[in-house]
C-alpha cells in the first residue's frame, strides 16, 4: 500500500475538541486515492460548462448530467435546466444528454422536437452500447448484469431491447433464460462492484457453461481504481465516510466494499454537515473517498470537519494513478442555436 503524509488546510476556527484536545489516542485519516471525478464525468461536467459559456441560458439537460447534488445545484445556478424527459425541453433548444447515456429512441425523440443535441455520454459507457449492438446483430442473447431503473441500463437496454436480459444480481439467475446457450454472452452497468459483477458472472457460468464474456472488462478503470483503494484502507479504518449522493451506483458501492474490506462502520454523505459527531466515538481512524460524480471541495469540506475534531493528520492511500482524459463532445464545436433555429424552421 503506497502511502504519502498530507495535512488539510483546515479552516481558522477549527480546533481540536474532546478527546484530542484531552491528549487521547492519536488520530488519523486515511484519504483514499484514486476518488472523486473520473474522465467521463469531467467531460461530462464541462460539456454543460461550455454549452452555457457558448449559447448562454437556458441549456437544457436530460436527467442529472451527472449523480451529484452539489454538481446539479452548481449547474443550474450557472443557467442549465434539468428535465425528466425530452418532451419537457421546448422546441428548438438545446439540451444535453447525461453521462449515463440514452437509448437509441430518446436521440429519435430529440428529432422530433428539433433540439439539437450535445452527447455526453461517457466514452466507457458508449463502448458498452456499442458492444450491445454487434451482438444483437449476430443475434446473442445479453445478459446486461445490472440496476433495474438505472439510467445506464436503460440506456443500453434500448439498444438492443429484443436481445437484452437484466440480471440484477446473483438471486436472478436462476429466472433466466436464453433462446440458444452457445449464443450467449454477459455485458455489465460499468459503475458496479467489481466482486458484486464477479458473483453474478460466476452464477451465469454455472448455469449457461458456454457464456462469452465481452471483448474487454466493462467494469470502468475509476470503479474499480477507488473500490481498490477502500479496500487497501478499509482493515485499517475504524469508520469510512465516502462522499457522494444516495442515487449514485458507484457511491454506494464504496460503503459496501469498505465494510466487506473490514471497516466497522461506513457512511455515505453529500456534504460535511450530514457528518454526525457521534460516528467518532471510540474511531481512531477514519478513511475518506469519494464517488466518481464528486468535485474535491466537498472531499475538502469533510477534511476540515475532521480535523475541528482532533483528526488532523492525513495520509494518502494511494492505489492508482489516472491520466485518462477524454475529449469533449464534437457537438461542442459547432453553432448549436443556428442548428437548432434550422430544424425548428425559426
């Protein structure tokens, strides 16, 4: 485990309060790294940036570009507008599709109401859609291993609807079924527990012997580079605070594996003052990360929280490094107003 010393900034009021300022047992916070934002959700992130900085207010957006609360409030500050549907975006606007992605028949609904589009889809995700489709078109059962109801699944879901299955977990495999099981293979939700994917594969191998699994891991590289992380500290952690929103898969997989990895107690947050001082009682340890949607100064806020209560030296558990970036969508580089005043016949 690669560990480096780092001390928070913490701010001018804060001071040791309790046991540490008593002279207790030292006290320590293990910051995991890799957390936070990965690629596709910064692409994502400041593709609404740009839209808003090129065309102005309103720039509408299809579900929540991202799982964060604190991102979705920071946005619609700045001028974009969050939609359940697409028929909810006036004709001929702009509106921008979340990094979850969507199915083949919400880019047909965007026509239909002359909006022109920015795709935001995180590239990883693209990359699962696609493979969906070279498989229904050799005409495999999928078995998409995944969240009913999760935007990502549903989006890949209607790529290939008649081909797809849901498998959402272990205790579903027994329900399932397939047409021919020497054509059948298991794509996967990439925000999953990487164990949690692993169980089920394990489960649909027993029963279809001949399962093809796809060309490459569908489980994304920042997924599975902040689980890695918690799991080196989470032995080490009397209690593990991942920052991030209840509706984000990849969030509440970190709690899950941080307790599976040996923490006595994990807890999920949005910002510092949902943090419960009673959680510290009898904690000498506390590790921190985030979800894959979180921006670092709500990890900072929980940081300086901490270390009012006596929690003030920082070391970094360092799993991975990442240096993937994606480039920003290609709708981005054209006059997106003009399309739109085109396709509305404004």
């Amino acid at each position: 485990m690669d560990r480096m010393t780092a001390t928070p900034s913490p701010s001018p009021a804060a001071a040791p309060t309790g046991d540490a300022a008593r002279g207790g047992a030292a006290r320590r916070v293990l910051l995991a790294a890799p957390r936070g934002y990965c690629a596709g959700v910064d692409r994502a992130v400041i593709a609404v940036e740009k839209a808003l900085e090129q065309y102005g207010a309103p720039v509408y957006v299809r579900k929540e570009i991202v799982h964060n609360k604190y991102v979705v409030q920071t946005l619609e500050k700045k001028g974009a507008v969050f939609v359940d549907e697409t028929q909810e975006v006036p004709e001929g606007s702009i509106v921008v599709f979340s990094a979850h992605g969507v199915a083949p028949v919400v880019h047909d609904e965007a026509a239909q109401r002359s909006l022109a589009t920015i795709d935001a889809t995180c590239p990883l995700v693209t990359k699962v859609h696609k493979e969906a489709v070279r498989f229904a078109n050799d005409d495999y059962d999928i078995l998409l291993i995944g969240h009913e109801g999760h935007e990502e699944v549903v989006g890949t879901s209607g790529e290939a609807p008649d081909n797809i299955t849901l498998v959402d977990g272990p205790e579903d495999v027994a329900n399932v079924t397939v047409r021919d099981e020497s054509k059948v293979v298991w794509l996967s939700q990439t925000t999953l527990s990487v164990d949690e994917t692993m169980e089920t594969v394990d489960a649909l191998k027993e029963k279809f012997p001949q399962l093809i699994s796809p060309p490459s891991d569908d489980i994304c590289y920042a997924t599975q580079n902040r689980q890695t992380a918690v799991k080196q500290m989470g032995a080490d952690a009397d209690l593990v605070i991942v920052v991030g929103s209840k509706n984000s898969s990849n969030s509440v997989r970190l709690v899950e594996v941080a307790l599976g990895a040996g923490a006595r107690a994990s807890h999920l947050v949005d910002f510092a003052d949902e943090l419960d001082e009673s959680w510290l009682e009898g904690v000498t340890t506390v590790g921190v990360t985030s979800g894959a949607s979180v921006p670092e100064i709500l990890v900072d806020g929980v940081l300086e929280w901490l270390a009012a209560r006596g929690f003030g030296d920082v070391e970094i558990v360092k799993a991975a490094e990442e240096s993937i970036t994606f480039s920003l969508p290609k709708e981005l580089r054209r006059d997106l107003r003009a399309e739109a005043a085109d396709l509305s016949g404004k």
